[in-house]
C-alpha cells in the first residue's frame, strides 16, 4: 500500500476527495482485480483509504467543489449550425449555375464547409471535456473522414459504372449522368454537426451529474452506459429527420442505410477522439476506408485475365443489397466496434473527471 501511494502520492496530495483518485487510478489501469490484491472490493475503496493515508498536515485541506456546470454558449451553437447553412448555400449554387462557373462553385463551397466543420470540431462539445485542450485529428483520420464523406456523395454511383463496365467520364451532376451523385446525404451529414454537438453536450452534462452524484465507479458506470445510448440514439433520430428533409428538398433518395451507419462511425469516433481515445477511431475509420476502396478496386481488378474470382464477392453484396449494401455494411460494422468500445470507455469515471474551468 506504501509503495501504491508513493507511486500516485502526486494524484493523492491534490484530490479533493476520494473519487477523483478513483477516476486517476482508473485511468492508470488501476482495476477492481488490482485493488483486490491489496484487500480491497474495488477502486473506490482502495481510493477511499489512500486519500485518507495522505498526510493532512497543520494547513487543512479543501473542501470538495462541484462540479462545474457544462454551459451551453451562443458561440458554439452558431459553428455547428454554419456546416450546414454552408452545404445549402453550396447545394443551392451548383444547381443554379452551369458551365464553367459550376466547379467554381464546388470548390469555394468545399473550402468554405471545410472551415466550417474544423471550427465545429475545435470548439464546444465536440472538442472535448472543458478544460482540456481541443484534441486534434490526425491527417490520417481526417483523410478517411474526407473519403468516407466522398464515397457518400459520389461512391455508389461510381460502384455502379465500374459493375457494369464504366466509368467512362467523370460526373457531371446532371440528372442522367451515367456515374450520379447523391447530395441529400452529405447534405444531411454536414447539417448534423449541430445535434451531434448537442448529443456531447448533453452525454457530458449527464456524466458530470452522474459522476457527482455517484457512491462508486461501479454505480457511475452503470448510470452512464443508458446515457451513452441514449444520446446515441437521439443523433440517429435527428440525423434520420435531416435525412427525410434533404431528401425531400432535393428531390433525391435519402440513402439511410449508407447515412445512418456513416453519421454513427462519425459521431463516435469524434466522441472518442474528444475524450482521448484516439486509437481505435483511426483503426475504425480505416477499416471501413478499406473496405470501400477495396469494393471498388476488386471488380476493375476481375477485368484482367484469368481473375473475374476477384469481382464475385463485390458483385454477389450488389445483386443482393444493391450498392449501397458496400458503405452500409463498412461503416455499420466499423460503427458497431466503435460502440461496443465506447461502451466500455467512455463510462469510466476518468474520461468525464474534471479538469479545469466550465466551459
């Protein structure tokens, strides 16, 4: 127990009480097996006593503070709301001009929604715990988001072309391209910054009162797992309505399956990379980059003599689930592995343990 508190005397000398030594030893790999070796039922015990060993000396020790109130700021709330005005206004030009104006068009509007959902991303809810500098992407990540949002725009059609001996121009935009594009979703992914900050908003005000209110590591997980759903079920039901709406204002299939699963990947891997789990979003995004790239490269490679065998297993999902069973079932599954380790990260008392001011 001694050489426990030397170890972590740093984290036990300035917490102001027991669960914040719980939630550092947490975060150390500290577990209830661990605390069971030096006789204790689980983490919250074994901080209870070290917090009691620290030496008080003649100057008494703070009281234990609140937990700061997560405020919901004007700032924030504007940035979520301006990737989607950005990618209506784009939608808007594109299908009011023609000619050369049109990639014009395109390419400020793609600039400017690139801007948009970098200052989305670096402050409010979606940068991560208040107090804690905004965790940045890695270029790998954002290459496989920006992939992943130009598959959803562009991939099912080309999917189609390449199965059935194509492509043989780029698109167009026009309504009979042989390779179309679908903007409703990526319309409705960029207007979905705005709940997905909500929904972090709302799982990390929920954990913060969670985590106040709690006896034990075991009670806040067991209170934060539903919280976790449910605010991951909320996006999806906002996203799915943004869905219905671009589709509708577009006159365009709304492509659920590919939006939903894609909005979900997006969404978790951003709510990890907020609270420091950083790893598995890239391997997640990655692999389903992967698999995307791979659906695509494998017909064109059944071309070459003696190798159609290449092109069956993409050609068998397409006859079966159509095109769009490729990115929903990459992004679903990837989706999935995110969530079952979201459901194991993210409900542990250190991701939400405070750290500085409110934001």
């Amino acid at each position: 127990m001694k050489a426990l508190l030397h170890r972590h005397r740093e984290l036990c000398e300035r917490a102001v009480d027991p669960l914040e030594i719980a939630a550092g030893l947490e975060a150390h790999g500290v577990t209830d097996r661990t605390a069971a070796r030096f006789r204790h039922r689980d983490v919250f015990s074994l901080a209870e006593e070290l917090y009691a060993r620290v030496p008080r000396h003649a100057e008494p020790r703070p009281e234990p503070r609140p937990l700061p109130v997560l405020r919901v700021r004007v700032g924030w709330v504007l940035l979520t709301l301006l990737p989607g005005a950005l990618g209506a206004a784009t939608v808007t030009g594109l299908r009011l001009t023609h000619g050369h104006t049109r990639p014009l068009v395109a390419a400020g509007g793609l600039l400017a929604v690139t801007l948009a959902v970098r200052a989305a991303l670096r402050h409010g809810p979606l940068a991560g715990p208040p107090g804690t500098r905004a965790w940045r992407t890695a270029v790998g990540t954002r290459v496989c988001t920006l992939w992943l949002l130009g598959y959803a725009l562009a991939g099912d059609g080309l999917l189609s072309a390449v199965l059935t001996g194509g492509p043989d121009a780029l698109p167009t935009g026009a309504p009979d391209d042989p390779w179309p594009t679908t903007t409703a979703p990526v319309l409705a992914l960029l207007a979905a910054c705005a709940p997905a900050a909500w929904s972090a908003h709302l799982l990390a005000a929920g954990a913060r009162r969670r985590l106040a209110g709690s006896r034990g590591l075991e009670d806040f997980t067991a209170a934060a797992r539903p919280l976790l759903l449910g605010t991951f079920v909320l996006f999806l039901g906002a996203l799915g309505a943004l869905l219905a709406l671009a589709g509708t204002a577009l006159h365009e299939p709304a492509a659920y399956p590919q939006a939903l699963t894609l909005g979900a990947l997006l969404l978790l891997a951003r709510l990890l990379t907020a609270h420091r789990h950083r790893h598995a979003p890239a391997l997640a995004l990655g692999a389903a980059v992967a698999a995307e790239a791979a659906a695509l490269a494998l017909p064109m490679a059944g071309r070459l003599p003696g190798c159609a065998f290449l092109a069956v297993p993409v050609e068998t999902l397409a006859d079966a689930g159509g095109t769009a069973a490729v990115p929903a079932l990459a992004c679903g599954t990837a989706a999935l592995v995110l969530l079952w380790h979201a459901g194991r990260t993210l409900t542990r008392a250190s991701a939400h343990a405070p750290a500085g001011a409110p934001e």
